[in-house]
C-alpha cells in the first residue's frame, strides 16, 4: 500500500477514461498508471521494502488505482527510490523512460550507428527515446505533429525533426539517409501514420508500434511488410516481466542514468489534486512537452 505523493498522465489513462483502451474496464474505478510516496503497509511475505520507504510504482497490468491517496500494487511492480530523487521525479519515470529502454533494448537490440525515428518525438516518451538511443550510439530523428515543437527533441540530441504538419516525413527521412532509410521505427500513432513509415523503412527494417493516438490503422499489412522484407511489432512494456532479469535491468540502467544526467524526464506541469479535468484536457492537446503530473500530497507525504 502506497500513500500517494504524485501520479503521472499517461495516454493510457485517457483511453480508460474514454472506454476505448483494449482491455475492459468494469466500475467502479479508479484510473492511473503511475505513482511515486511512501509504503504505507506491506502485504504478507514482502521483502526488501520498510513502511515509509519512498518508492514509485507501475500500478501493474490493470493499469488503474494511480489518481487517489491511498494505492495498492503488487510489490513487483514497486521501484525503491535513491534518497536524492524527487517524488516529483519519481512518478514521471517508469512508464515513460521503462517504455524507452525496453523498446530500445529488448524489443529491439539497437547498436551504434542504426539510425532510429520515432513519431512524437517531443513528447515524454519520444525525449527518453531520443536520450537513450543517443547514448546507445544511435542516430535519432523524429516527427512532430505541429510547427515549433522542434526544441526539446533537438535539445536531447536528436539529429533530425520534422513537422509532420508541412513536410513528408518519408521524403524527409530518405533524404537524411541517402535513400537507405532508417533501420527502426517506433510510431505511437497508428492511423494514416503506420501504414507510410513502412516506406522509410530500410530492407529488413522494422516498426515497433506502441499506440494509435492519430486513430485506429487500417490497412492491407501484408503487402507493406513484403515491399522490403520489414517487421512489424506490437509493445507493452510489462512483458519485459517474463524474462527473468530483464525488468530489473532496465530499472538499473535508467535510475544510473537520472542520477548521472544523462537522462532527465521533464515536467510540463503539475495538476492539483481537484483538476483530473484540467490535467486530461492539457494532455489530450498533444502540445504537450514532458509529463503532467498530479499532485496529491506532494513531498510532505
């Protein structure tokens, strides 16, 4: 049992909140994905945790339970914090750097040189993408949805961002590759988006999908995947779960990282406990760059 400091928006929480996430959703219910505070009580047989350690936490596959005081989550979806670590920080983390690494690392084994777009780039995900695959000695490029949300990608490093809104990302792509085209895509829109990235794709290249925020794609994906013998994969980042070390070890790699400076997760703002509304508006704009945050009871918890 968590007492609740902060909880983050995640795209997934405005889809629960909608009825269209994929997985049902029975009432009552209280959404929310992510959270950091303190342990508040711990379940029988718990190890490795103490009542009023500062923790953070996925609230695990059902995805709910983040936006209130009090949370209950199974203890292996709970991340100790390091004591210098803000709360704040702390609930903006899991999902959006986690996602990052594992896309990058177990989804996909990415290496020095690959070259790597990913679509809304300039959101939370995009920035740990564009971070880490940086430091993995990868080239990264990116598009946004609209003109002037090219500066914080370009400031954690990317090489290349385009405005999806007045220039074709495919045009632009294979022009910064010579016409090779890049070797991964991880797109997070679905829609009319999905179905062009094959065409920026390398032979043998390969699309990581992780969302349909631009709407539900439909098309014929057998055709595309045979034009140059690409991939297309679906994502969720829990499944690193399965494979015994791999959830721990991106929890390793990312906290080493926050704590060096080589990744940072920055907060666009934090809500009020009271103004849910307020906060699903603002994220739903898509103009966002960072995470939102709902404050609950703060440091003090």
């Amino acid at each position: 049992m968590i007492d609740v400091a902060y909880a983050a928006a995640n795209w997934g929480d405005t889809q629960k909140r909608r009825g269209v996430y994929p997985d049902p959703l029975s009432y009552p219910a209280v959404i929310g994905l992510e959270v950091s505070g303190r342990v508040a009580a711990l379940g029988e047989g718990v190890e490795g945790m103490a009542v009023g350690q500062r923790v953070a936490a996925i609230t695990g596959p059902t995805m709910l339970g983040g936006y209130a005081e009090r949370c209950a989550v199974g203890a292996a979806y709970v991340i100790p914090l390091p004591d210098d670590m803000p709360l704040d920080i702390g609930a903006s983390f899991p999902v959006v750097c986690l996602t990052a690494y594992h896309l990058l690392h177990s989804a996909y084994s990415v290496r020095a040189g690959e070259c790597v777009l990913v679509h809304s780039i300039s959101g939370a995900v995009g920035l740990a993408l564009t971070q880490l695959g940086v430091a993995a000695g990868a080239t990264v490029i990116g598009t946004v949805g609209s003109p002037g949300r090219d500066a914080p990608a370009r400031d954690k490093g990317a090489a290349l961002v385009i405005d999806r809104s007045s220039e074709d990302f495919v045009e632009r792509a294979l022009d910064f590759t010579e016409g090779r085209g890049v070797d991964l895509v991880i797109d997070s829109l679905g829609g009319d988006v999905l179905p062009r990235s094959f065409d920026c794709l390398k032979t043998y290249g390969h699309i990581i999908n992780i969302g349909e925020a631009a709407g539900y794609p439909d098309f014929e994906i057998r055709p595309k995947l045979y034009e140059r013998s690409t991939s297309l994969a679906g994502f969720e980042v829990l499944h690193a779960m399965r494979v015994p070390g791999r959830w721990q070890a991106g929890v390793d790699h990312v906290l080493a990282a926050i704590r060096e400076g080589t990744l940072s997760v920055p907060i666009a703002r934090c809500f009020p406990f009271g103004e849910i509304r307020e906060l699903h508006r603002a994220f739903e704009t898509r103009t966002v760059n960072g995470k939102l945050l709902l404050e609950v009871a703060g440091e003090g918890v």
